[in-house]
C-alpha cells in the first residue's frame, strides 16, 4: 500500500509549518527514510511568476523556508530551484519575501537552466531538463494545489513539469499541446525522469477557478505528503470532489502502466478525509492547451523584457 500523510494546517505560521512537515516525515518513516547526511537537497517549489504570498500563485514562502531549516538541522545541503514561466527563480522568491532569509541561512535560490536531452520514452521525445536537477542527490516536491485552466489541477506531477528549462515548456505546449494524452505523456515522462524523494502538498490556500495564476484563493487547511505522488493526487481529488478520469494526467498515469494504484490501496494517516473534504470547489473554465506561435513569440518577448528590466 501507498502511505499518503494528511494533516492539517490552519494557518501558514513558522510553527505550525514546521511541525505539520516534521509529522509527515515522522508518517512516512523519518526524515533519515528519504535524505542522507550530507545530500544536496533541491527544493522544487511551485515558483511561476513573481506574486505574493496571498495570492496563492506560488508555494508558501513559510513551506520552503521550514523545509529549508529541518534539512539544514539534519545535515543536508538544501537548494531552492525551479525554472518559472515568468521572470526567474530569484526574482519569484523575493517576491515571496524569503530571498534574505534563505541567503542568511546559506540556502541558495538557483534557475533550472544548463539544459541536458533527456529522452522521454513515454513521450517518444527529447527534451531539454536542467542538469542541475538531474544532478543532485535527492529532489523534493514541494507544489501548491492549484485549478489548472488546461490540465484541470496542478498538483505534484504537473509540478515537476518546471525542471524543463526555459520557453522550451512553452514550445512543448505548442508541439504536443493539440492532443491533451499526448501532453499528458510528456508531462509523466518528465516526471518519472526527475522522480522526486517525497512530495509534500500545500493545500492550506490552494487556488480556484482560473489557475494556475490568475485563480481565487481558497482555504483548505491541509497539507500531505508521500513518496507517491499518484497516491497524493488521488487523496487531493478526492477531496475537492474530483473522480480519478477527470484528471487528464491521472487518466494518463494509469492507462499506460505508470500506476496501477486504486484508492482502497492509499493507506492514510494522521488525518481523515472527511475532515478537509469540500463539494464547491470551483475549477479553471478550460481553456485550450496548445499555444499558438505568435503566443510563444510574445512570451519570450516579455520574458526577455522581465529580466533584462529587474
């Protein structure tokens, strides 16, 4: 069985963060069942554009820097990383708040760019992931659940999707974006190359309606955590009141192998579903997944202009 670790979380205080992430680990077998002494540790939020954290755009300042801090306790070497679609990891972390006190703590912030072809199997392609990702002892996930408006959620697997480098994300939206099981592929196939340690879910604001930046915030008061992602998406849909077909990477997952979990098979802990459970959760009006050329061109355009006026 998969364990999946469900606690809740009522506010995103240093202390309440901090002990919810030290009772996954304890859950799920220790922090010693996931990080040796000494690992280089990438962090890998869900950094996309450089927002604030009441916007619920981008993972909880306050979840990177705990995490940060009980790896740093435990002897590992902690990096926070991610290759936003505007602007750049740096720029989104200050945007958070954090960049100073991740400086002061020794913990570097670095863009996921250095691109090394990874072939895709799943996808039958190559595509360019940062070798610094692929390069560090142990990854982990650390995504916001989020409504999506062409993936219908943003959970974990879609999450990894940032190791990609640069616009090559939106160039990928353009070359297999016309066919939502073809992008799916890709997606799973990045995933299953990057294959984070642990995942550990912020949900205690996630975000409605038209994410995965421009959504509501909406408090769910929770937070989980397992080595298994798909075990971690189907918990989550559960309980915003998605069934498992209705997740286009979910769907994917299972139909080509990648997982063959059911939900009678998650064994949970610390926390009850019902407890966090909600019928009115608003998803992202869909809108479609392939980006046009003249889309991809203006993107670079004010992605150049974002980083050479910062």
């Amino acid at each position: 069985m998969s364990r999946v670790s469900l606690l809740g979380c009522c506010d995103y205080s240093s202390d309440n963060v901090r002990s919810v992430m030290l009772k996954h680990f304890e859950n799920l077998g220790g922090v010693e069942a996931f990080i040796c002494y000494g690992d280089t540790v990438a962090i890998k939020p869900n950094l996309i554009c450089p927002r604030p954290s009441d916007c619920a755009a981008q993972t909880h300042p306050s979840f990177i820097l705990e995490l940060a801090r009980i790896l740093l306790d435990f002897g590992a070497k902690p990096i926070v990383c991610d290759s936003p679609a505007w602007a750049d990891a740096q720029t989104c972390v200050k945007a958070l708040g954090i960049l100073d006190e991740l400086r002061y703590l020794g913990v570097e912030v670095k863009q996921l760019n250095k691109s090394r072809n990874i072939v895709v199997p799943l996808a039958n392609a190559k595509t360019g992931i940062s070798s610094i990702i692929l390069d560090v002892d142990k990854i982990i996930n650390l995504p916001k659940l989020k409504a999506h408006q062409q993936m219908v959620v943003s959970i974990a697997i879609k999450n990894m999707f940032g190791t990609v480098v640069g616009k090559r994300k939106a160039i990928w939206h353009y070359r297999r974006g016309a066919s939502v099981d073809e992008f799916s592929k890709l997606l799973l196939g990045v995933f299953e190359t990057t294959k984070p340690t642990i995942n550990i879910i912020d949900a205690v604001v996630a975000m409605e309606s038209q994410g995965p930046i421009n959504g509501d915030s909406r408090e769910l008061g929770f937070s989980l955590a397992s080595s298994d992602a798909f075990a971690c998406e189907m918990v989550c849909a559960k309980i915003i009141g998605l069934d498992v077909n209705e997740i286009p990477l979910l769907r994917c997952a299972i139909e080509n192998g990648l997982s063959d979990i059911r939900f009678e098979d998650i064994e949970i802990v610390g926390g009850v579903i019902d407890d966090f459970a909600v019928d009115d959760f608003v998803f992202a009006k869909l809108s479609p997944l392939r980006f046009t050329l003249p889309r991809i061109i203006r993107s670079i355009y004010r992605q150049i202009k974002m980083l050479t006026t910062k």
